[in-house]
C-alpha cells in the first residue's frame, strides 16, 4: 500500500451560498491528493502525460460526511490499496483541523494511449514506480 | 417516478488539456439537471431554499462512458425513481448529440433545516409536489 | 459593429458565501458570449481551432455593477466595435431578469498558431465572417 | 505599502484543452494572493466577514503575459498601494518557477455591511490593521 497526506486551504471561490464547499470541489481536492501522491514517489503526473499517456477517470465516488468550510486547512490522505494492473483505483480521505473526517471516496482511473485513445496495460514508468510497494 | 430532460451546451473553460470536459464539471451539470427537474413540477430549488430547507450531498457517484468535448450539446435526464422519505436521490444519465451515453450516476441529498443544520423529515412543500407522481 | 444576444442561468457551484454569483465567474460568462456571436455569425469556435489557429486572452476588465444571485436568467450582450486587425477586442455587458445592469467588461484576444504558439494577423477565415459588418 | 508573497500549484482541472491555465482562474489566484496577505498581517478574511464585512469586488483587470501551464509552481506577489479609504485596492503579478511574469492585474473591493448590502467607510479592524504601512 502506498499513502501520500498533503495539505491544502479551501478558496472563496470554492465556497457556495450555503456556506460550505460546494460539493463539485471535491474530485478537484481528490486530483490535488493523487498528484502529490505521484510526486512523493517521484513521478510527476507530467512526466506520465509527456510520455503519452493519459489517465481519464473511469469512476468517482464521493461520502459528504460533513462540511468544510471557507479558509479551512483541509488535509487529503490518498492512497493505493491492490496492484492497479489494468486501472488504478485511488482511495481518499479529508480532514479539517480538528482532524474530523469531511469527506472520503475514491476514483478508478484508466491507461490510455494519449495518441490512439485507447486503453492500455499499466505502463512500464507506472510499474517501475509502485512495484516496491506491493 | 418522475424524469426531466435539459440541455446546456460545454464551455471551453469545463475542457482540460487532455482536450476533454474535466471530470471534476459533471457534478454541477448534475446540479442543472435536478435544478431543472424541480422546476419543472413546478418549485423553484430557489424557493425551497428561502423557505429555509437546504440540500447538502451526502453521495455522489459518476460513471464516465466517453469523453464531452468543448461545444459539445449535452442532454441530462434526471429522475427520481423512488419515494424521497428522508434522503433524496437523483439519478442522471447524459448523453452526446449522437444520442451516445456520456456519463451516468446518481447524487444522494439530505434535508436541512437551513439554521440549526440538522436533518429533518421530507418537507411538506416537497411532498405536495412529488406526491402525484409516486 | 456586430453584438450578439444569449440568456443563461446561473448555477449552485457559480454562487460563494456571500450569497452572489462568485466574480471569478465572469470571465466564464465572457466566454459564453463571444461563443455565440461567433456561432450566430455561422463560424463556431471550434472550427476556428481544427483549422490550427488559438485566441488566448491578452487581458481582461470586468466592472461589477450590481450582485447576479442564484437561478437568475441572465443576458450578455457581446459586441466587437472594431476592425480586429492584429487582436479581437469584444464588448461585453450582463443584465439581469429586471434589465438591470449586472456587470460590464471587455477582453481582448490575440491570434496564435496552434503549433508554433506565435502571433498571426487576422486569420482569412475570421476576415471573410466578419468583413460584411465593417 | 504592504506586500506579500505566497506559492500554489497549478491544478489540472485549471487548464483548459490550449494546454495552458484557462484565462478564468487567474481570479481566483488573485484571491489567493489577497487572502494571504490578509493572514500575514494577522487577520484572516473570515475575521472580517464574522464582524458583519463583506467585500465585494468592485472591479478586475487582468494582463496575460505568458501562459501558466499544469503542476507550475507559481508566485503571486500582491501589494496594497494605497490608504484604502474607501475601497480597497490590490495590484498583483504572478511568476512561474523561471521567474518570468506569467500575468499582472488589479482588483478594487468595496466595503459593504454583509446585512443592508451598503457601502461603508474603511472599518476600524481594518485600520488598525493597516495603518503601520502607510
């Protein structure tokens, strides 16, 4: 398993007329947590898409468990849980400052050829990466 | 059960530079589409609202099919399959100008009393309104 | 002079805690408009791009009059009051339900090569659309 | 003057498919930029809002030099200039990681009662707060 937390601060803009963060800013946080994941470990998601390879969601699910707030600091955990041979899931957890759980969900990603778009096996600078882990 | 159908046309500002409508939009076209099932039957959201009722999310779960490209003419259809007793759940399915499909999922909303922040039974403004058709 | 005319509505997401359209959406609204002058002069802006030419903003103002709130219908006027030679300048002004004025502004927008990302003159085809107007 | 330097990536739902940060989102960094120089002086914007202030922006330019592009890291300085009698000026530019000048702008706020929605002169936190820079 493999698990990156990274910290983040909630915009205005982000915030809707309930007062909250409206619900929408949530697969943006869940891309902040798995970038920073990719970065920990040494690849920046740029170097994946440079190297022809696109990684389009596949699904996304999303638990509100309760709100967070304008200017909160707001930390992601992120994490790979099984060997993501033909896509890779990503689970995520956020948390205010009072280290309540906001929010937790996760998202399914393919491999795709950037070219051809289509799908393809897990990529050799992808596996290179994660194998330690797993 | 009860099904509405709008159309909105993707901004160049929803695409991202896989050249695609980032997946972090299809939450607030959800938002378009139970906004305007609403107001079909005839209730503003806006009106539920300032009767003091919010709907926060409490899930949401998207299944992205293919890609939305900018200027796309996208078609949603929203229903509500079910008696809404205490939660409200939408499913959305959208669909392409080839009539192919999109994208689908659902979002779950609670009932709020918009001072005090706790979950309240449906209220009686949105019984009334949903009652024919269940 | 060449003005176009296109209603749209606001979203939940657009709203912040102020309870007012969020001013970081304007530029978006911008955007919707210069879209459909182009598409009502019968040249998308999508075909624009497949013929390898971009219109990235050189700058932009936005002069806010009076709030936008949530489900308004608003209007935007787009116009183009000047002969593009080197850059597009379009004229934008937003009017509420109550032919109000919400808010005014302006972008102005270069012509680049896709490829070589390097300024152009006014591309023929853009000429050819706009040449009856002026 | 007072001036204040503050970092942020550049997220991909940010760009937009020319590859670059959507022209929109520069906004919202500017908000950023203000909101830290809020908190540097000791007073977080929420302070402000929870004392009944809101501030509304009056008006936005925007000067795009060169394109921000995905995962850049890049630097907004924002500075108040002058005694912000009653409203509120704040000029900012960005950089990315080569030091150059991605774009530079301004935004004007107005002063306003969050309840009667009515223009006010500086507040007294505010002056407190500022007044040993000019």
């Amino acid at each position: 398993m493999i698990e990156n937390k990274t910290s983040f601060r909630v915009r205005y803009a982000e915030t809707d007329q309930m007062g909250i963060v409206n619900n929408a800013n949530y697969p943006t946080y869940y891309e902040i947590g798995r970038t920073e994941l990719f970065r920990e470990l040494g690849l920046s998601y740029k170097i994946i898409e440079s190297a022809g390879i696109i990684l389009p969601l596949a699904d996304l699910f999303v638990k509100y468990h309760r709100p967070a707030l304008y200017d909160d600091m707001l930390t992601i955990k992120t994490c790979i849980k099984e060997w993501p041979a033909s896509r890779i899931r990503f689970d995520y957890s956020i948390y205010n400052e009072d280290e309540k759980l906001v929010n937790e969900g996760y998202t399914t990603l393919a491999y795709l050829d950037a070219k051809s778009r289509r799908p393809m096996r897990i990529p050799p600078m992808v596996v290179e990466l994660l194998q330690p882990y797993f």
